[in-house]
C-alpha cells in the first residue's frame, strides 16, 4: 500500500517503474536523434556516418518494446497499467473541466493519473506499435508485399513528426511540475501535492478500491 515516509512524502513509482520510464526514454531519444541525423540535411553532412545512424535507428526502435515488457514482471507496473487502462466518471470531468478552461484542482479531480496522462499513453503507446510496424516494413521490403515501401515511408514519417510534437509537449509538462519530476526521479511525492493534483488516488488507497502495490520492485 502507499504510505507516507518519516518527511511525510508519498510512495507514486517503484524503482522498476521509473528504470522502465529512464529506459524507454532513451530509446524513444536514440530514434529520434538518429533519425534527425539521417533526414535532416544540415545534421546529416555535421554527423555523417550514415551506416551508423540507420543501425542504430533500427535497433532502437526493435528495442523499445523490450523496457515494457520487462516491467510487465513488477506487480507495481502491473496495477499502474490496470489504472492507465480504466477511465472513470471523474476523468471525464477532467476532461471537461481541461475543455472550459478550468484550472481549479478541485475541478479536475484525477487519480494516480489524470485523463491526459491516461490518453497520452494510450496514444503513445499506439503510435510505438506503429512504428515498429511501417519500420519492419522498410527494412524487410518483402515482408508485405501488398504494402509498398512508400506506403510505410509516408506513415512512419508523419507519425515521427506527431512523437516529436507529442514528446515535447510531454516534456513541457513535466518541466512545469517538478514535484511530478521529484517523483519520478526519486519515486516519492509530497502528500500535499498528491492530494492537490491527484486527491481521489490517496482517496481509493485510504478506502482500499485499488489495489497498489508501488513499494515493491
């Protein structure tokens, strides 16, 4: 169960949730810069060693699975998953709350995480899975052959720009919440900003509606 340490903070991540978090990061930035370094003219002739930006690039991208999937062996990840997977009615007043313009906590009341955290990675989550999909496809030219080549071009090269732009939004998030970032870094967060910006996560602890198993590994 979330308890609270001797400075009265908060358990919010395990460490096996926050290496998921670091690893998949790195990933996702390796993919990024390679492919920067691949497809934008000025960056390419600074780096050069195209051969060694497409390899990586690949490898990059086969690997990022790989962090979630091993996270899949901490019972914490699991119950956060299950959380990122449910919406409820509150959620949907946070969406409308997020609509209005409405920037009061106690008008956008959230869980361990709120309804755009939920999208978010939902809609990440997707957009990797495609990835890896139209990714195969140019690097295995035979594997569908019904699918051409330029077909998998074009959808991996839209959706790249749409991580980009999601990814720095993601970021500028984070960057304007450092109790968000402590907590994420050190695991633990202030109990006066979980009951600020998340009060119905402590809520469903104290009352025992969702099973949290953050402080094992």
């Amino acid at each position: 169960m979330t308890r609270p340490d001797r400075t009265g903070s908060v358990r919010r991540f395990s460490t096996a949730e926050r290496l998921v978090h670091r690893a998949t990061g790195v990933l996702m930035l390796l993919c990024l810069v390679t492919a920067a370094c691949m497809y934008l003219g000025p960056l390419a002739l600074l780096v050069g060693r195209r051969e060694l930006m497409i390899r990586v690039h690949e490898w990059s991208g086969i690997a990022l699975p790989v962090p979630f999937l091993l996270g899949l062996f901490s019972p914490a990840f699991r119950a956060d998953l299950r959380r990122i997977n449910r919406f409820a009615v509150y959620d949907r007043q946070w969406l409308r709350a997020v609509r209005r313009r409405l920037m009061s906590p106690d008008a956008r009341p959230a869980g361990k995480f709120n309804a755009g955290q939920k999208i978010y990675a939902g809609w990440i989550a997707g957009a990797v899975l495609v990835m890896m999909f139209t990714g195969l496809l140019m690097w295995f030219t035979g594997l569908l052959p019904f699918i051409s080549r330029t077909s998998a071009i074009f959808v991996h090269d839209l959706l790249a720009w749409a991580i980009t732009f999601v990814l720095l939004g993601h970021m500028r998030k984070a960057f304007q919440d450092p109790e968000a970032r402590l907590g994420m870094r050190t695991g633990y967060v202030s109990r006066s900003w979980a009951e600020r910006y998340h009060s119905r996560w402590l809520r469903e602890e104290r009352v025992g509606t969702v099973i949290n198993e953050a402080d094992k590994v």
